[in-house]
C-alpha cells in the first residue's frame, strides 16, 4: 500500500469518526427540544477540530515513519495518483453542489439556519467521504 | 469507477527479457511509482501516451510490441 493510499484511508476513518461522533451528538435533540434551541455549533467546531487532530495525528507520524512515502522507483506520485485524485474530487463535487442547491431552497423557504447549516455540514463532510472512498476504492482496484 | 481496460500488454514478458528487471526499476526510468507499474501490467490501469512510449522505449521496441488494443 503506497504512501498516498495510507493517507486517502486515515482522512477516511478520522472523517467517519468525527462525523458519527457530531450525528450521535446533535440527532438525539432533533423532536425532543425546538429547533431553535438545539446545541449544534459547539458540536460542530468540535468535530471539526477533532476531524483534523485526529488527522494531523496519524499523517504526521506516517509521514516520518512510512517507508513507502517515495517508493521503491523513488517517486511519490504519478498520473495515476492525479487521476484517482480528479475523480474522487469530480464525485465530491457532484454531491456538494447537489447539497449547496438544497441550502439554498431552505434559505428560499426561510427554513432555520438549523437545517441549513446541517445540510452544508453534513452534505460537505459526506460529500468529502464519499471522495475519500472512491480514492480508496479506485486504489484498492489498481485503478 | 474506473472501467476495465480492454488494452494488455507484454511488459511482464518484456521485464524478464530484460535481464529480470524489476518493476520498482522500470518505474524509476518510466518516472512513475511502482503502484502504476503494477496497475498497467495487471489491466487495471491504462497509461497515458506519454508513459505508454516511455515504457516501450525503456525497452527499445515499438509501442505495439508492448500494448495491444483488441480487434471488435
């Protein structure tokens, strides 16, 4: 498993992790208190930066430790790294413009900011795990 | 998803006829990883031009003696 393979799957898992830990924060609140007094931001900044400790913690080390970071040919990426790259990008891009155009018709509805900002959180952390697993993906078959 | 490629080739022929060279070792004249070496000999992978005629050249013969594009 090459060096960039290592860190498409680390982003993945620390992004599933920080994602499942603010649903499970915010979910339970949605029904049982108004809308408007559901604690959603300090969740949010909160997963976020555990998002990216969790990731500056594992890519570090792997940077200084993994022996693969050039590999045995002494090259860290080719046209195929910036393939995978393009299209796990092209699918995240996909959803999130997908995602931005239902913001924008709940701001057009006058929804709560709520939901609204749920949705580009959550549409732009899913949207950027969903990059992250068809990099993987494409790795894992050679493509 | 990427689709299978219906492009195969001879590297692997050709890096034993090369004094066994390994895949680490053409990669590095291609200017690839190893990863991509292995991907285009397997048929998951189809190379650009550019490195399709950089690998033909490591080995001195012509493109279609290294990659072959089935007839419909």
């Amino acid at each position: 498993m090459g060096f960039l393979e290592k860190i498409n799957l680390a982003a993945l898992g620390a992004g599933i992790l920080a994602l499942a830990w603010y649903l499970f924060s915010v979910v339970p609140q949605i029904g049982s208190v108004p809308v408007a007094e559901i604690a959603w931001k300090w969740p949010m900044g909160l997963s976020l930066g555990l998002f990216l400790v969790m990731l500056i913690a594992t890519v570090i080390p792997l940077a200084m430790t993994d022996q693969t970071i050039r590999d045995e040919s002494g090259i860290i990426d080719d046209e195929r790294d910036r393939a995978i790259e393009l299209r796990g990008d092209a699918w995240s891009g996909n959803v999130m413009h997908l995602l931005a155009f239902l913001a924008l018709i709940l701001v057009f509805f006058d929804a709560p900011g709520f939901w609204v900002a749920q949705t580009l959180y959550v549409g732009g952390m899913g949207s950027g795990l969903i990059s992250i697993a068809v990099k993987v993906a494409d790795y894992r078959r050679g493509a | 998803m990427a689709k299978p490629t219906p492009i195969t080739n001879e590297i692997r022929t050709l890096r034993f006829h090369a004094g066994e060279m390994t895949q680490a070792e053409l990669a590095r004249q291609v200017g690839v990883t190893r990863q991509t070496i292995i991907a285009i000999e397997q048929g998951k992978y189809s190379p650009s031009l550019e490195v399709a005629f950089r690998i033909a050249r490591v080995f001195k013969v012509g493109l279609d003696a290294v990659f072959q594009y089935p007839a419909e």
